[in-house]
C-alpha cells in the first residue's frame, strides 16, 4: 500500500465529510428557522397550493382580457363557493338522515352487547354495568386531562381557521400579482442569480401544478372506485361518501382513514356488520392500491420521480413530520430534484461537438 496514496485518500475524505457536515449543519439551522416561522410559512404554502390548483381559470380570465383584479377575485369567489357546495353536499343528506343514523347507531351497540353476552364470550350484563362503572370513574380522575384535551383541540381548530383565512387572501394576492413576480425577483438579485432563482422559481411553479393536479387524479379514482363499492353494497349517502373521499386525497393517510372510518359507520348503522366489514375490505384493497401502485405511478409520471422516491419520501415525511410531512414530502422532493436538476444542468460540461473534416474538393467528410 502507497503512503502517499493513503494520505491522499484520507486528506480527500477528511474534506469531503467536513463539507458534509456543513451542509447538514447549514440544513438543520434552516430547518429550526422554518419551524420558529411555522405559523407564518404554514398558510404560505396553503395558499401556494390553492393557488396552483385555481391558476388555470384565472390564467383562461386574464388572457380573455379580464383585468388582474377582478379575475383573482371571481376565481377566489368562485373557490370558497365551490368549497360551500362540497360542505353542503356532505353535510345535508347526512343530517336529514340523521335520525335513522341515530337509531342505527343504538341499534349496532345493543346487537354488539346481545353479541358479547353471548358465546364464546358470555360477558353478562352485570360484567358490562361494571366496566361502564370502572370506565366512568376513569373519566372523572382524568377531568383535569381531558379539559387540557379540549383546549388543545379549540386551539387546534382556531389556528386552523387562521391558517384558512390567511391561505385564502394569499391566494388571491397571488393570483392577482404572481405574474409580476418573478420579474421583480429577477430585478431584485444580482449578477448570476438574477438569472439561475427565476429560472428555478419558475419550474418549482410547474412542479408544484402536476403535483396538485396529480393529487386530483389519485382522490378522482378514490372517489370513484369506493363509490361504486358503496353503490353495489347497498350503502345509503354514496355521493357524500364519495366526495368526502375525493377530498379528504388532498390529506394523505389521515384524510384515508377519516374517509374510510365514517363510510364503515355508517355502513355498519345501516346495513348491518356484514356489510361493514365488507365496506372494510374495498377501503383497504382501495387504499392499498393508491398509495402502492396508482399514486406512485401518477405522481412519477407528473413529477418525474420514480415511483420508488415518491413512496419513499412519503414514509420519511410521515415518520418526520407526521401529517404535515406526508403532505408535503413528495412536492418537497420533486422540488429538490427540480434544484439538483439545474444544478447537473449548470455544471455539466458541454461536449464539444467534433470538428468537421474539409476535403481537398471543399466537401466536408
């Protein structure tokens, strides 16, 4: 073994981890500073994907001559409408059955207990009296709990409503100046990167577009599939079920679940165990199919990841960041590879193309 070349080598490594280390120390800085600006950042990017998901028909309006200003608002008006109407269309047909629901609902515990009371089971009545009994005492220790709980919760849904309210207005300045952008930002920038962020903003923004409309794509089929699953079942409240499926796709594994919970209840309330479980078993042949076949292959076709990041990215972010990082660990990753993407680009070395050969007849060969 050469010394000199062991030296070499180790010299190259030593450098190579340092640089290393700085960029991972440089990236957890960036992401403690992201975290300490959640509440701003958060209804930023709401807004970013509304606004991406709602550009088209502004786009079609400005280019029809409508002035920037009234097509951002007539396209705002337009979403909370739509939004309105999707409430709408989930919330009335259930409440004008709630009445039977509630009857289903008493009806499912008590065949639930006439069940347990029976074989292999044989749990009795005065057995169930004294788990309700040892289960309200548990209750009443943990008041203190679940009042935290409940405060918890209200919070939770105010800043919600916040971060709705203030992804709504910045979706309409948005759609109302984000042509202006980028050339702004280019005016903004010196030298080389006046040329490189708007360059990079600009297919991050296209990124982000086959993102959410890929998402479209993948809550559609849902929608769909489950639908007709509830349809040939018998389940009452198919359309509600089916768009509250179709929306609750934007969510990934919450909104699934969510989803998937309230068409079994109301399967089970209705129709009874047996079509429960079998409402059971198409939510997860379903649910199994998009997140390892159709949602893969839609997102790495729009994206341009292979399928394999795409499900990968959504178990790291999910086992990061929860929710959120489930949520935003593909358009994350497709952005990253947008940066790597024009960095190759910038820093490949342009082959020279070969000189062409004169013959002495002035013919090139």
């Amino acid at each position: 073994m050469s010394p000199t070349k062991t030296r070499a080598a180790l010299r190259v490594s030593a450098r190579v981890s340092a640089e290393l280390l700085l960029v991972i120390v440089m990236t957890a800085a960036a992401v403690w500073l992201l975290g300490r600006m959640w509440s701003v950042v958060w209804p930023l990017i709401v807004g970013l994907l509304l606004t991406t998901l709602t550009w088209p028909i502004a786009r079609y309006l400005r280019r029809s001559g409508w002035p920037p200003a009234l097509a951002a608002s007539v396209v705002t008006v337009l979403f909370l409408l739509v939004t309105a109407g999707v409430v709408a269309l989930i919330a009335v047909p259930v409440a004008s059955q709630s009445g039977e629901l509630g009857d289903g609902v008493v009806e499912g515990i008590q065949k639930l207990r006439e069940w347990a009371s029976g074989p292999p089971l044989n749990i009795g009545d005065e057995q169930i009296a004294g788990a309700s009994d040892s289960a309200a005492a548990r209750i009443q220790d943990s008041v203190g709990s679940m009042v935290t709980t409940v405060v918890t919760g209200v919070s939770t849904v105010v800043n919600g409503v916040v971060t709705a309210v203030l992804a709504i207005f910045l979706m309409f300045f948005m759609l109302k100046d984000g042509p202006r952008f980028l050339p702004w930002l280019a005016r903004q920038l010196p030298g080389r990167l006046a040329t490189d962020v708007p360059t990079v903003a600009e297919r991050a923004w296209r990124t982000l577009g086959e993102f959410v409309r890929s998402q479209a794509y993948v809550g559609l089929l849902d929608a769909v599939l489950i639908g007709i699953g509830l349809w040939i079942v018998g389940v009452p409240l198919v359309l509600p079920l089916a768009v509250l499926t179709f929306v609750s796709a934007f969510v990934p594994i919450v909104g699934a679940l969510f989803a998937g919970f309230v068409a079994v209840l109301i399967a089970l309330v209705s129709n009874g165990l047996t079509d429960a479980l079998i409402v059971l078993a198409i939510i997860v042949v379903v649910q199994q199919l998009e997140g390892n076949v159709f949602q893969p292959m839609i997102q790495s076709r729009g994206l341009g990841l292979h399928a394999a990041v795409v499900l990968l990215a959504v178990t790291l972010g999910g086992s990061l960041a929860g929710i959120v990082g489930s949520l935003l660990a593909v358009p994350v990753a497709a952005l990253i590879a947008v940066v790597w993407n024009y960095l190759r680009e910038q820093l490949s070395v342009p082959q020279e193309e070969p000189e062409t050969q004169v013959s002495p007849s002035g013919v090139g060969s």
